[in-house]
C-alpha cells in the first residue's frame, strides 16, 4: 500500500526476471507518482519512469511479445491514462498511447498484434497495434431500446480469432442476449452466445485458450465453456 493512492499494481514478466511496479515514492506533500522495475532475484531497482498524474488504482498487462509492459490507470474523473514501457538497458522506455484518457486496458494474445481497449462508457472496443494505431472498431448490435447497447467492462480473446464482449443489461428487453462473440481482425459481432443452460449473465472472463469463465452468482459456480462443435 502507497500513500496517496487507494492501490498500486505489480506484475511478474512473462520470463520470470522483472517485477513492474506502480507506485508511489516520497512523503505525501512531495509525491512522485512511477513505474519501477525490479530485478526478480535480488529486488535491486536497474530503472525507474517518473508519470505525470495521481492514480487511485491501477493494473499491468504483458504484452505477448516478451518485451513491452503495459499499465492502465485510473484517475477517476480525471481519466484512464494508458501506458506501454519496455527495459532498455538501464532505462526505461515508454509512451503515453491514448490522449484522450478514456480507454480501459482489456487484453493481449499472441496471435494478434496489439491490444484490445474497451471505451471507459461502453460505447466500443477497440484493436490497436502496439504503438497505438487504431486497427478494428467494434460496437454493439442496435436495439430497438431508447439508450443505445453499450458495452460492459469485461472482453478479451477466446483465441487469436475471436473475442468475447459483455453488453450492459438492459431493463426494457430483459431477454437480450448479454455474451456476443466478434471477428478478432474486425471486431465486427458474429454472433450472440447461447448457452445450453438458459441465458447467462454476469461477466466473461476469455482464456485465449478456445474457452471462457462466466460466474454464476445463485448457483456460486464457476463454468468453463467452450463453442460446441457439430456432430458429423
């Protein structure tokens, strides 16, 4: 715990050597808000990237390519800042890629290039490439509702070639379908999810295996699922 912000986040690199860190250095009247990164065997602290802002919380993603950290931070109402930094020696490299602060960090895979960002109010996903170059948009399917779909803050990649999205549910058409799988490369919605068991609601967590999480709040399960294929 830091003082002056409600959490930091860590994370382990993918080849077990750095731990990345979101922290908080100084006294409270002369803070400095940073990413640090740590040598996984002794703690020694090689490199150090000062941020501009005051997070209340924060997570890291890896990126599949070994090399790139990603941090999302969220500010409040002061926005969502989003970060990618790599090592360079003794130094920190990293950039700011999202100026207008409002995009959430959701998921990598590596068979995709970039990363999947969900607007901070739902209102579409995102595929970037890795110095964020906008690849693929997606939005919801329309609704004969007054307030347009929007989407959840729960997505990522069921395999390199699909993503699974939540949409906000809805009190005028209670039977909407919640869970939509969408084309990957396009992040154009393929189809809404149909479960053998009845509507499913809750939120999705993808695996980037061919398979998904949902949780079960009445029943406290955790399913696994995976999309049925046809018998010959």
């Amino acid at each position: 715990m830091c003082s002056g912000i409600e959490h930091g986040s860590c994370r382990v690199s993918d080849d077990g050597r750095l731990v990345w860190a979101h922290v908080v250095l100084g006294p409270e009247e002369d803070w400095q808000e940073c990413r640090g990164v740590l040598d996984a065997r002794d703690g020694r602290e090689p490199a150090r990237l000062p941020l501009d802002g005051a997070a209340s919380g924060s997570h890291h993603m890896s990126h599949p390519d070994g090399l790139h950290m990603g941090l999302c931070a969220d500010m409040g109402q002061d926005g969502i800042p989003l970060h990618w930094a790599r090592r360079d020696g003794e130094e920190l490299t990293g950039r700011d890629l999202d100026e207008s602060s409002d995009r959430i960090l959701m998921d990598v895979h590596p068979g995709r290039p970039g990363f999947l960002t969900v607007e901070h109010h739902g209102a579409d996903l995102t595929l970037h490439a890795l110095d964020g170059t906008v690849l693929a948009e997606g939005v919801p399917e329309p609704s004969d509702e007054e307030d347009p779909p929007r989407w959840d803050h729960n997505c990522g990649f069921v395999d390199a070639d699909t993503v699974i999205a939540s949409t906000v549910e809805s009190d005028e058409d209670p039977d909407r379908p919640l869970h939509w799988m969408l084309d990957a490369r396009t992040l154009r919605v393929r189809d809404a999810v149909v479960y053998p068991t009845g509507r499913v609601r809750g939120h999705v967590r993808p695996l980037g295996d061919g398979t998904w999480l949902t949780y079960d709040d009445e029943g406290e399960t955790l399913d696994r699922w995976t999309v049925a294929t046809a018998s010959a």
